[in-house]
C-alpha cells in the first residue's frame, strides 16, 4: 500500500523544513542582490545630479502666515489618515507671497510646535498602506497593525504579505522610539515570522538578510532603513499640506502612539469653547473670499465628541453651516464633523 502523503511529510518534516529554509535563502539571495544594484544605480544617478536649496528664511517663517488653534480635534486628511488634537498650535506659512491659499494645499506648510498629537493605530495601519509602502516594486503589502502589551509594555505588531520572489505571510514585532538626529520614527523590529511559524529573527541577523537588503525604499524618501532599523519620516506619510515640526520623544499605549514636538509655543488664538478650529493673523484666501487679518472661528456643531475637521473638505461642509458676520473684521462658522 502506498504511503499517504501526510504520512511522509510527517517522517520527512526536517528534510522539508530545511529544504523551505534553503529555497527561501537562495530566493532572498537573488531579490538582495537584484536590489543592491538598483540602489547603486540610484547613488550614481544622484551624485550625477546637483540639488542646490536655498536656506530657510527662518526669521518669515517664525513671523508669516495664519495662526491656528486646534482645540479637541481631530485633524484630517482622509478617512484613514488623521491625527487627534488636544490643544495643538501651528502656523499655516505660504511657500511664495504672502497669502495663506487654503484652497491650494500644496502652496502652504504647516510649522508645529510644542504639542501632542496622538495616532491611533488603524491610522498608522492606513500610513502604511496609503503612503509609506504604496509605491512601484513594493517589498511589502496588505499590512495590518496593532498594538500589544509584551513585558509592560506596548509594541507594535505588524502582520502582511513580503515579497522574497514570491509573496510570502510575514508578521513582526518592534519597539517605537524618535531618533532627533535624523527626526525620524524609529521602529526597531526584535521578531519576525514568516509563513506564520518559520522563525527568521535570527536570520535577519545575518548581514545579507537585513532589511536594508530585503527592502526597496519608496521615491519619496519617507523611509530609510539601516540594518533591521526602519526609520520613518512621518511628515512625508501625510497628504498636503506639508507638516513641520521636531520631534522630541514618542510614547506608546493602548489608544495609540503619541509624539512629542519640541521648540517654542507658537501664539495662536484661544477660544472659550470646547471643540473649536481658530484662524488668526495674516493674509487667507478661501475661494474668492480673501481677509485681511484674519479672524476666524469654527466651532463644533456636535461638541459631545471630537471635532472631525478637513481642511481639504472644507467647502463641502460650508453649506451645511452656519455662518455669523457681527462685524466686518470676524466670522463665526458652526460646522459638522467632517
């Protein structure tokens, strides 16, 4: 009688084990060295090219543009990509001129400082697979992300699908932390499972399976990786407009990741209200409605939650608002969630 199959894999699982572990080696080999000389054919582009910036104008940055207050917020760019805001200041500066065009997300920066923001972790899970990860002849997709208490303390859990020259289940643990050389997030991978029950933390360890060699970095330059360290550049995971800010420290719970941003208080308008969006200062356009001076205040139709504001959505909400125009020199907006 013919042995079963299950049966032989049962005598022969080692052999099998050790056939996958080598045929995966071999596979990661090839892909590495593939990449390898992309990378290099990268470098070479680059040092062939000049790249001349001129220097910030600190002093109009620190001057320019719209004050804005964001009290209980949560600030939104998509419906996956948002962050909440407890009481968080910044400063809407125009890359030319002197107008803050809302409309034109592109034309503007926001400058952060000394403030809180709080990323849940569905919206990182978006980060990456909206942003980070999305991008040409991606090494990785399909992410899921979590947060998970491992010796009193939160990690994060990653789980997806990694490609070694054919699609394979990965899931990975790594801790968080803010590198303020480089002003980037840290995620520092400590394990790392591939097909749900092959270990590979050890294998990463050796030089030619780093992630850097495994990795293919997205064009935006919003990930760098070094050995087993993924060093992410938040503020190019957002859509425009751009976010400025530096980053002091990082600290994670249950509710999400929250990032500390250090520098000076930026002096933006405060509100008696509980959930409110306040614009203050310089010169705004909003469609073809410009002031001077600008005063606004947009208060939280439903304040038994956090305010959900768009600022790229704005003009969508604006017919559902009220609208109130006491004086020539202030408006009073009550708006919806986004």
């Amino acid at each position: 009688m013919a042995e079963s199959p299950v049966a032989w894999l049962g005598r022969h699982r080692g052999h099998v084990l050790g056939g996958t572990v080598v045929l995966l080696l071999v596979v990661v080999a090839v892909e590495t060295y593939i990449l390898q000389e992309q990378r290099k054919a990268v470098l070479t582009a680059e040092a062939r090219s000049t790249h001349t910036s001129a220097p910030e104008d600190t002093t109009r940055a620190a001057t320019a543009g719209v004050l804005i207050r964001m009290h209980n917020v949560r600030f939104t760019w998509s419906r996956r990509v948002y962050i909440n805001t407890g009481n968080m200041a910044v400063r809407a500066v125009p890359l030319q001129g002197s107008t803050v065009d809302f409309d034109d997300p592109e034309s503007f920066r926001l400058t952060l400082q000394q403030s809180v923001v709080l990323i849940p972790p569905d919206v990182l899970e978006g980060m990456f697979n909206e942003s980070l990860f999305n991008y040409p002849h991606s090494k990785l997709r399909k992410l899921k992300v979590r947060l998970e208490q491992e010796d009193n303390q939160h990690v994060l859990r990653v789980k997806g699908k990694v490609n070694v020259g054919l699609w394979l289940p990965f899931s990975l643990s790594a801790h968080m932390l803010v590198d303020t050389t480089t002003n980037t997030i840290v995620i520092d991978v400590s394990h790392l499972k591939i097909l749900g029950f092959l270990s590979a933390t050890k294998l990463i360890k050796w030089k030619p399976l780093h992630l850097e060699n495994l990795i293919s970095l997205p064009p935006n330059k919003s990930l760098m990786i070094q050995r087993n360290r993924m060093m992410v550049k938040p503020f190019g995971l957002f859509p425009p407009p751009r976010v400025d800010g530096t980053m002091e420290s990082i600290a994670v719970d249950e509710k999400g990741i929250r990032l500390v941003f250090s520098g000076g208080p930026i002096p933006a308008p405060e509100a008696p209200a509980d959930n409110y969006v306040y614009l203050k200062g310089g010169t705004s356009q909003f469609g073809r409605f410009r002031m001077v001076d600008t005063d606004i205040l947009i208060l939280d139709q439903e304040p038994a939650d956090p305010f959900a504001f768009s600022l790229g959505h704005y003009a969508e909400m604006i017919p559902k608002s009220g609208i109130e125009l006491h004086d020539t020199k202030s408006v009073r907006v009550t708006m919806p969630d986004y």
